[in-house]
C-alpha cells in the first residue's frame, strides 16, 4: 500500500513510503461539511503522537456534496488559517467510483473493524494503518478525532514494536 506516489496540495509527489514505519491515519476531508470541524481534533492528534511515529493525511474529496469546491492553494489556505493544519495535505482525490484514486481503492477493499470494507460513505471517513502499513481499523464520519474508540486504537497500535 505504500509503494505509491500521491501529489500534494503544492503538487508535489510525495511518495508514501516514506510513512513506512510510522502509524497513520488516513482521512478524506472536506472545507464545506458539517465535520470539517474535525480538522481541529486530527491536528490535536497529529501533534501529540508525532513524536511517537504518527502521522495524520489528509486527502480532500469533492464527491460528498460537492463540499470540497476550492483550488488546492484555498484549500491549504482554509486548513492553515482556520484550523492551523500542519499534518500533510494531499491533492484533490476520487475516494470511490470510476476515477477512485489507487490509494482509496486499496483502503476500501480492506476488512476492518469497526467498519468493513465497502465504498466511502461520507467526507472525514478515517482509517488508521499500522507501521507496517496494514489497515488495522476504519471509523465513520460521525467518529470524532478525539474519540475515546479513535484515541485508544492510536495508542494500541503506537504501542506496537517497530518492525
């Protein structure tokens, strides 16, 4: 799964398997949803586990009620003034359908738990991967970053030895 290379809100490629290692979670975001609030607690999360090898990314969708409109420099812009992102943000992305992004579709063919696979379902759908790059687990919109269920699947898996 990280073997792939994704463009960046700069339009940088960033290769994924530079995250090899490090616990992940991976959300589709949005400027214009009721849950983009949630971008203040995935910056929480991000910047208390980074020093243990986390990482929150972030990939914006338009497909969910269009509530992704903006150019990637308003969306850079949005998530630094409004939430003071810092965690990396990634190009514009197709999460489910024909055009869905080779990210996206591996993610959504996996079985976890709590939710199994199956298409994205709405914008900050969440899936937390282990160092090595598995998908250990998978939350819905409506769970927040802050999460006791969210908060205690990081810290298992930031518990984990490296391999």
């Amino acid at each position: 799964m990280l073997q792939l290379t994704m463009p960046s809100l700069t339009g940088e490629d960033i290769d994924l398997a530079q995250y090899q290692g490090r616990v992940l979670l991976i959300v589709n975001v949005a400027s214009a949803c009721g849950y983009t609030p949630q971008y203040k607690g995935l910056q929480a999360l991000h910047a208390t586990y980074a020093a243990q090898g986390f990482a929150v990314l972030g990939f914006p969708c338009n497909q969910f009620g269009q509530q992704e409109p903006g150019s990637a420099a308003q969306i850079a812009t949005f998530c630094e003034q409004r939430y003071g992102v810092t965690f990396p943000m990634f190009a514009k992305v197709d999460v489910n359908g024909p055009h869905q992004c080779a990210l996206y579709k591996h993610l959504t063919a996996q079985h976890t738990q709590p939710v199994p696979a199956g298409p994205i379902q709405w914008n900050f759908e969440k899936f937390l991967l282990g160092r090595d790059g598995t998908v250990v687990a998978r939350f819905r919109s409506h769970v927040a970053p802050e999460s006791a269920q969210l908060v205690e699947s990081i810290e298992r898996e930031l518990a984990k030895p490296s391999t």
